[in-house]
C-alpha cells in the first residue's frame, strides 16, 4: 500500500465542489471502481492503494478536475472517464489480498481462490459470470456483494431476476399476483437475502421497490441504471433472452450471471443462451468470468463427491461415444 497527494489548481471552490459531488460521490465512485482511498482537504487529496490503482486514480482525477472547467460532472461523466482512462488491467488484486463482505448474519468471505477471485471479479467489473456447479457459492456470494453495494449506496436497488423454467416438472397454473407466481422460482436468492438481512428488513425493501423481483420476460426495452442486477439459474435462458438480459445494462449498474452449464432444464432442442453467451463474450472486454470445479463446493461433503461423481461418470458415457 502506498498514499499519494495531488493538488489540484487553480484552488477554486465551485470547481471542487462540481469535482467532489454532492457528499463526494464521485470520489466515493473512483474509490469503489479502483479500489483506493481518497482523503482530501480543498485542493489537497491524499490518496491511499495499491501503486498501480493510486496512480490511475491521480490520473483520472487530475483529468476530471480539468474538465470541470467547462463541464458539470455527474455520475455518467465519472464512469466514461473510468472507461476511457483503461483501468480495467489495474483493477486486479494480489493473490494474497482476501475480499471481506460484512452483513447482518457476520462476515462473509470467499472460501478457496475461485470464491475469492469471484468476489472480487464482482467488485471490480460491472458485468461477471459465475459459472459452476450446484454448492459454489454464486448465488449466495452474489447476493452479498448486493447487499454490500446498497448499503455503501453505490447503487440504488437491488434486481433479482430468474428464468421460469421447472425442473423437469410441469406445475401448470400458479395462484396470485405476477411477484407471487415468480418467487418459487426466486427462493434461493429471497433465502440468502432472508439470511443476511433479515425476514421483516427484506419485506420492507421488497415493498418499498428497493429490492425487485423481475421476471425476465418482462426486462425488455428497460435500461436499469444504479442497480445491482443479478440473474441466476442463467443456463435455462434461451439465447434471446440472454442477449436481451445482458443488454439492459445502465450507468452505475453492477450484473451479476450466475448458472450450472451441466443441469439445462430447457426442451432439447433449444440452445442454453449461458452457453452460447460465454462463447460469444469470452474475449470482451470489461467482463468478468469465474468457472468453479467441484472441488469449490461448500455444502454437505456428499454434494462434492455427488458432482465428481456425475463428472465422471459424464466423461466416461463421452470417451465411449
């Protein structure tokens, strides 16, 4: 770790405050994205992190103390100079450095290094897949980044999103209104969420739209902007969908896939839109993916042994194909 100062001239007040934002948020959003401390006192800033993200983040901030010259900043302007200074390659973390997340329920942390990679892939990308089989954590990890980015108020609310799709079963008609007939579907987001905030806490946010339960079918034509938006159980979206999904992105929004490439509950016939799209996105830029192995699980040891087993019993059935 290292701290830098800068002054920024000339020392004028209304320029500070247009850099600054309204209770620092754009320093708060430089903060988050390069993951360094910014203490300031007028013109001086004093900024705390690894070498490399404390230089980027004096050369952002010089170049958008510039700008105000001429500009009122906002939020967008702050990313879009984030973007255009390529910090992506100085976002990655030392192996050593582990991710913390503190919630109701204690800390949590990543469990092995694909958990931690994971966790802090989700901090430093604006869109991640997770990847791996039933018991990883990407679910339940995803979840707690969320509720981590609310209550810092890097974003607004939280979206949780799944597609309907039974697992080899069909429920026919479901009672209730459009949340009540999605939630079975939702369960497993809805339990951590239960898990880290608490029952009534989760009600109240859930009517006060902080947190939403969005059906995919229903996410066309929205751009969700400030949100951290999860998808789980991807590998049941066709690839429409996917591709409908992934495009909703907005300003200050965090995306978060998460699936199983080995348990596809739709007709056969039809593409898995997860496995298509990390054919069709593994070279993009700005994009984060996290593959987990079995040895990843963190359930009941049986559901290790229950994964390695189909894995080979999968690729033993292949080899005599």
């Amino acid at each position: 770790m290292i701290s830098q100062e800068i002054s920024l001239s000339p020392v004028d007040n209304d320029r500070l405050a247009n850099f600054c934002g309204q209770f620092d948020q754009h320093l708060r959003q430089i903060e988050a994205r390069l993951q360094v401390e910014i203490a300031n006192r007028g013109n001086q800033f004093k900024v705390t992190g690894i070498d490399s993200s404390v230089n980027a983040a004096c050369a952002v901030m010089q170049s958008l103390f510039a700008s105000t010259e001429t500009e009122q900043l906002s939020p967008e302007l702050v990313h879009l100079a984030l973007q255009d200074a390529s910090v992506e390659a100085l976002l990655e973390p030392s192996p050593q450095q582990n991710v913390s997340i503190k919630t109701k329920c204690g800390m949590i942390r990543g469990r092995g290094f694909n958990q931690q990679e994971y966790l802090r892939n989700i901090m430093t990308h604006d869109m991640n897949f997770g990847v791996g089989p039933a018991g990883t954590g990407k679910t339940y990890l995803a979840v707690a980044c969320a509720i981590d980015a609310l209550q810092s108020e890097k974003v607004k609310k939280i979206i949780l999103v799944r597609p309907a799709v039974e697992a080899g079963e069909k429920l026919g008609f479901l009672p209730g209104d459009m949340a009540q007939k999605v939630d079975p579907y939702l369960r497993p987001l809805y339990d951590a969420l239960y898990d880290m905030l608490g029952f009534d806490r989760v009600e109240k946010m859930l009517a006060q739209g902080i947190i939403e339960v969005a059906p995919l079918a229903f996410m066309r034509g929205r751009t969700l902007n400030d949100a951290f938006i999860i998808l789980d159980e991807a590998q049941n979206t066709t690839v429409e969908q996917i591709k409908m999904f992934l495009t909703r992105q907005g300003f200050g929004s965090t995306t978060v896939v998460t699936g199983d490439i080995t348990q596809i509950d739709l007709p056969s016939e039809k593409m898995s839109g997860l496995r298509h799209a990390l054919k069709v996105l593994k070279t993009v830029d700005g994009i984060s993916f996290t593959f987990f192995e079995a040895c990843d699980v963190v359930r009941h040891p049986l559901v290790q042994r229950i994964v390695c087993a189909y894995e080979a019993y999968e690729s033993t059935s292949k080899s005599q194909l």
